[in-house]
C-alpha cells in the first residue's frame, strides 16, 4: 500500500451459513435469490451469497442485508466466518522488468525485516523473563513507563519474591533431519517459495500456512527443534533445500538467469561449490515471459552415492 499501487477497503465475508427459525416466504429478488443459491446441509444451510446474486442480478450486498435482516427479525440464525481483506487497485503494476524487480525486493525486504523485528520481540519476552530485575518495572520500562509511585519493585513477581532468575533451559541444536523435511515436501505440491517450506516446518504461521490450511497438519512444526535463522542461512541448508525441491532449473527474467541444480545424492554430504549459488530470492518474471521450468542434466556426477 505504501507504493500507492492499492488501497485497503472493507473487508468482507466469504462464508455464510443459517438455521432456519420461523423463515416466512419471500417473493423479494433477493429472498428467491438466496433459496436458490442455498444448500441445505443436515444442520446448517449453507449459502454461496456471490451465486445467489447472480441468480436474479441482485447486488451481493443487497444479499447480505436480506440475510441480516432475517437474522434480526428472529427467521433463521445466521453465522457468518472467513474474513477476506479487499484491496482497490488505484494504478497497474510498473510495465518494466527493472521497475518490477525493484517494487518485489523491497516488497521482500520489508517482509524479512518485519520476520526479523517479530524474532526480536520474542527475545525480548525471554529476557524480560529470565532478567535480574522486577518483572513489571522491566515491562513498564519497556513502553516508557514506570511503577507507580516510582516504586523499583511490584513485590509479588518471581524476580521479587525469589530474587532469583528464571532459568531458561534451550535444547540442543540437532542436526538436519532430511526425513521430516521430506515429510514437509510431500504434505506441500507447491514449489515455489523455499522459505514458505522452512515456515511450514518449523511451526511459523503466516497467511499462507493458514489459507493452506496447514496448521493442524502433522507437519507443521515437525523440526521446530531446529533455528529457522541459522538453517536458513546456512549454506548447505540452502543448497539441499534447493536440491530437494525439484531438481529443475526456474528460467526468470526474460530466461535470461537461471539457478542450476543436481540431483540429489542420497547420503553423501552436500558441497556449497556443487551448484551454481544464487542469492536465494523471488524475482518477478515479465508477463510476456512465463515462469518456465526444464529439466537439467549435470555434465558432472556429483561424489558419493547417486
């Protein structure tokens, strides 16, 4: 939004459901509207309110109000859930590549950052936590504040009562478990976003996990015991994320750069110098260029076990 490309409007509801009560008959385009478009289920009857208004070409709000109004008038009980943010789009997107590429990495730059500020914020907890201090003078100080009557100490915390810091126990890391992560892989088709693996598998929500519908799933957080900073930056995390994700070359920016990969080996270590490294990143393609993907044969094979 902070680019003037959209703006944020009214969010909206994308799943409608009722009970009928008392529902009287409606002979209103939008009341036949709705009976139309609804599906009744064993409780609940369901209602796709974008179908209904294309039933009799009613407005989808003027569906939704009749709804509302049914609810209140005591008729059906309505439950409405999935909220969706709408955007209007106030210009298109930038016409050249280098424009584009420009708007995606400081798009990109800005999401690691906000990742980064919120890792810090749980820092922050576990310091306040595990420091040699009162816990509420600790957190008043944090918004600027203090205890009142600018007392130095709440008198009924851990810290005030014992005198005596928390003791924060960390696991150990472990190494890099290529089974769960193949577990991730076969949960997740998608194949374009390593990162949105490495959030996947060590429980961080987002958007997506949750559109994806992947927080419940056996996966989510299955190598939590891993850090997602540390292996993510790790060269060898990098290079058999990649090696592991398809073992094709993803042509971009007019087909022009590539990022070369080999098969994978199936127990020999991973080497950093096997494969081509390229800062590992989303870059927008041009619209008149489709992300393409081929298969790439080494000239080479790799040491160890194929």
């Amino acid at each position: 939004m902070r680019f003037g490309l959209i703006r944020e409007t009214t969010p909206k509801y994308t799943q409608y459901q009722y009970k009928e009560l008392a529902l009287p008959a409606d002979n209103t385009p939008a009341g036949e509207s709705i009976r139309k478009a609804s599906k009744k289920a064993k409780t609940w009857t369901h209602i796709d309110v974008d179908a209904a208004s294309r039933v009799k070409n009613v407005p989808r709000g003027t569906i939704i109000a009749k709804l509302n109004d049914w609810n209140e008038r005591g008729y059906i009980q309505l439950d409405a859930k999935g909220v969706e943010n709408v955007y209007l789009i106030l210009k298109p997107l930038p016409t050249s590549v280098q424009e584009r590429n420009a708007l995606a990495d400081s798009v990109y730059k800005e999401l690691e950052i906000r990742e980064q500020q919120d890792l810090a914020r749980m820092d922050q907890v576990t310091d306040l936590i595990t420091g040699k201090q009162c816990f509420a003078l600790s957190l008043a100080k944090h918004f600027g504040d203090e205890l009142p009557e600018k007392k130095q100490a709440c008198g009924h915390c851990t810290w005030c009562e014992t005198q005596q810091p928390v003791e924060l126990k960390k696991p150990p890391q472990v190494p890099w478990d290529s089974k769960a992560f193949f577990e991730v892989l076969k949960a997740i088709p998608e194949r374009d976003d390593p990162r949105f693996l490495a959030r996947v598998a060590f429980g961080i929500g987002s958007p997506r996990v949750t559109s994806a519908k992947l927080g419940k799933s056996k996966v989510f957080g299955s190598m939590e015991d891993c850090s997602f900073v540390v292996c993510l930056k790790d060269p060898t995390f990098c290079v058999q994320m990649l090696i592991l994700l398809s073992g094709f070359v993803q042509c971009v920016r007019e087909g022009l750069r590539r990022v070369s990969l080999i098969p994978r080996a199936s127990s020999a270590p991973m080497r950093a110098a096997s494969v081509v490294r390229r800062p590992l990143r989303k870059v927008v393609a041009p619209a008149s260029r489709p992300l393409v993907w081929k298969r790439y044969i080494p000239s080479v094979k790799p040491k160890g076990n194929a």
